[in-house]
C-alpha cells in the first residue's frame, strides 16, 4: 500500500481522530480548566448529579466545543448522546429525556447531552429542552457559535452557566499540528513536517484546531502522492496545493505584520483605495486579527481624516464595533467599507499636530497657572482669593464669543491648531480665523 493510501485509506477524519480522550489534552482555554472550575468538576467521576449543572459554550468555530464535551463524557463515565440542531427536532430531544429517566432510574446514570449549534433550534425545540435541564434528566451541554443572548433562550440560559472560549494561539495550534503528525491516531509519523510547512498550516488556521487538522492531512496526501522517499517531507508548497490557496509570506507576530499594517495606513493617506483594499486583502487572507485592523482604522480616521472629515472617525468606529458584533467573515465587508470610505475623503492631520505641539510644550516646562478669571469659583474661599472673578459668560454675547484671554501667561497667543482649507475644516478654519480675531481684541 502506498504512503498516500496508509494515510488516508477509509479513516475518519484526522481532526477527528485526534479529538482528546481527556481534559489533559485539551489545547487552548485555560480559563475554563482551572481548578474548581464547571468544567472540571462536570467532569469528576465522583461528582453526583444534584450538584452537575448544565452549561452552553460560545466560540469560533474550530476552539474545542465538541471536544471539551466529549472529554467531559469520557471522564466522568456518564453516559453521552449527542445531536445537531441541524438534523434533529422536538421529537428527538422528548426521546433523549425518556431515556435519560430511564437509565437513570433503571442503572443510576447520568446522562449528558451535547447540543451542537443550539443557535438553530427554534423557540420550540429549545423549550423541548427545559424539563430535563430544569429536572436534571440531563445534563446539558450544548455549544453556539452565535452570541446565546440573542439566539438562547431565556429560561435555558438561566438554567445553564454560560462558558465563552476563545480563539486558540499560534503556539496551541502549533502544539496540536505537532502532536497529530505523531500521534497513533494521527499521521504516526508517517511525514515529516517542514518549518515552512507548520507556519504556514498554523497561519491559515487562524485559531481554528479542526481548520488545522484538516489542512495538515489534505498536504500529507499531498506530499505522500509525489514522494520518492519512505518518509514524505510535507513542504509549503505542498500545504498550498493542498488547501488550493496562495500563502502569503505573513507573521503575524514579525516584519511582514508591520510592513503590510504601514503600507495599508499609508495607502489610506494617500487617497488610494485600490491599494488600501489590496492590503486589507492580504491580512485578512493571512487571518490577521479583525479587531487590529479596525483600530488601527479608527486611529488613521482621528490622525489622517481629523475634522476635514469628522464623520470619517464615527465610521471607523462603526466598522470596529461590527467587526466585533458579526465577527469574520462577513467582518471584512465593514472593514472594506470604512477603508474605501478614509482613502477617499478629504484629509487633514491638523488635530493631530495640534495635540501633539501641545504636549510637547507641556513636557518642556511650557505650563503656567490657570488665568485667575478661568479658575473654580465654587468651593469655599475661592471667592477672596479672586477666582472666577472678571469672567466673561460667552453665551451673553450676541455671536457666542467675548474677547478674554484663555491660555496661561506665559503662552498666550501660541497656536497648536492650524486647519487645512480642506473638506470640512475649510468652513472650520475661516471660522475659527473669525473667532480669533476677536478673542485677540482684548
């Protein structure tokens, strides 16, 4: 039998045979493993049923919601069925709660019932639900990637702890690429898995385990199809051919991360959106994180766009908040919204230099006292020591203004904003040139 064939020859699946048998092989959400933790303890075989308590994971997908139910399963000895919210309905879920009585009452087992994607069942099925979780028939557990306060409800929710589980690292996906290449029920050590080849199945995974598994053994077939040697070598280029998509020379964590952020910022400041778009591309391909680009739009919207474009920062900031709300990968089409938006309105750094001359003088030394006439007249004695006194009421001016001065001493008439006559900061500029005119007549 060839290399290609051992590999692949009638299993299932790689990221299935490498699901952990134990919470001990559980890569990633620490958070939820520690000590005491409702994991661990759903988990303990001597755990009695009164004191189980059903939970509901929330993640991205690939993050180990199947896994950590079915290694609580396995640990704890219970018995464990398990059903889609795809395939199953009412009926099956009234099914699962009949047996669970009866092994229970019959053997004294417990039964834990995982739920995947609960995101799906209607109000009705999930209603299916509540007598055994509310009676303890089962113990559920049931995982979503969708945010449960909008897709659970109410009555399930208050009845289970809510688990969140986050994106895995680099080094756990790296940890669970390396251990599958080994393992008996993985790969056996049958290929051998280039540097190159690791990094690049880690990045295109962007977090996500099963993504991973699924992409190591489509590049081992690769690799084994075309091997000379005993020992295939699965190499970059095998991992592209395998998962048919171009990999971008990207690290997230090195030069290649900086390098494109500059030039997407860059292309944004110089007005060209084809290019912003081309970068903005290139690090969603790469799996950059969504929530770095959209910061780092809403900071090129206050430092780039500034008041030419005050609706430029409330877009950006918009484009961030959806990111976060719908996640990825419909995240990129806010992403792409606000970047098209910032490249091609008007801009201006102004308020940018502006703070920036400020602070520098401030750090120089460049402070003085509050103006007498500036200063709190509200607490006690303030009066007798003249604060507030000679103050003038701006609003008691028929256009909102009243020469008086405002900077210390020692640096009035120094000017930290000067507008542009660009976009909307031209209409600013002509009336803060008014403004000062009269604000100098003192």
């Amino acid at each position: 039998m060839s290399s290609s064939a051992s590999l692949m020859s009638g299993q299932t699946p790689l990221a299935v045979r490498m699901r952990p048998v134990s919470l001990d092989e559980v890569a990633g959400q620490k958070h939820l493993l520690r000590a005491g933790s409702p994991i661990l303890a759903l988990a303990d075989p001597d755990a009695t049923s009164p004191g189980a308590v059903s939970i509901i994971l929330w993640g991205p997908p690939g993050t180990g919601k199947t896994t950590l139910a079915q290694a609580i399963a396995r640990s704890s000895g219970r018995r464990f069925v398990e059903l889609s919210a795809i395939t199953a309905g009412v009926k099956d879920v009234r099914e699962v709660m009949q047996e669970a009585v009866t092994q229970r009452d019959l053997y004294g087992q417990t039964t834990i019932l995982f739920l995947d994607e609960i995101h799906r069942f209607t109000k009705a099925q999930q209603d299916a639900l509540l007598p055994g979780v509310e009676n303890g028939w089962v113990i559920l557990i049931a995982a979503t990637t969708e945010n449960p306060s909008f897709s659970v409800i109410s009555p399930l929710l208050s009845r289970s702890l809510l688990l969140t589980l986050q994106t895995l690292t680099d080094d756990e996906v790296g940890e669970l690429v390396d251990r599958a290449v080994v393992d008996a029920r993985g790969l056996r050590g049958a290929v051998v898995l280039s540097d190159a080849a690791r990094a690049a199945l880690i990045r295109l995974a962007s977090g996500d385990a099963r993504r991973a598994l699924t992409g190591l053994e489509a590049a081992a077939a690769v690799a084994a199809s075309g091997a000379k040697d005993e020992t295939p070598t699965i190499t970059d280029e095998d991992v592209a051919q395998a998962v048919d998509r171009a990999l971008l020379r990207y690290d997230r964590q090195g030069d290649e991360h900086y390098e494109v952020i500059s030039a997407f910022i860059k292309s944004i400041r110089g007005s060209d959106p084809d290019a912003a778009l081309h970068y903005l591309a290139r690090m969603i391909e790469a799996g950059e994180d969504p929530r770095f680009i959209a910061r780092r739009l809403v900071i090129s919207a206050a430092e780039d766009i500034g008041l030419a474009d005050p609706q430029g920062l409330v877009i950006a900031t918009a484009a961030a908040d959806a990111v976060a709300f719908i996640g990825m990968p419909e995240g990129r089409i806010p992403l792409a919204e606000a970047t098209v938006y910032l490249a091609t309105t008007a801009k201006s750094n102004a308020a940018y230099l502006g703070i920036d001359a400020a602070i520098a003088d401030v750090r120089a030394g460049g402070f003085g006292r509050v103006p007498v006439h500036l200063r709190d007249a509200h607490y006690p004695g303030a009066k007798r020591l003249g604060h507030g006194k000679g103050y003038r009421y701006p609003h008691d001016s028929e256009h909102g203004v009243l020469p008086q001065q405002y900077l210390p001493d020692e640096l009035d008439g120094r000017r930290y904003y000067n507008p542009k006559t660009l976009g909307a900061e031209r209409d600013v500029a002509a009336r803060l040139e008014r403004i000062r005119r009269i604000l100098g007549d003192r």
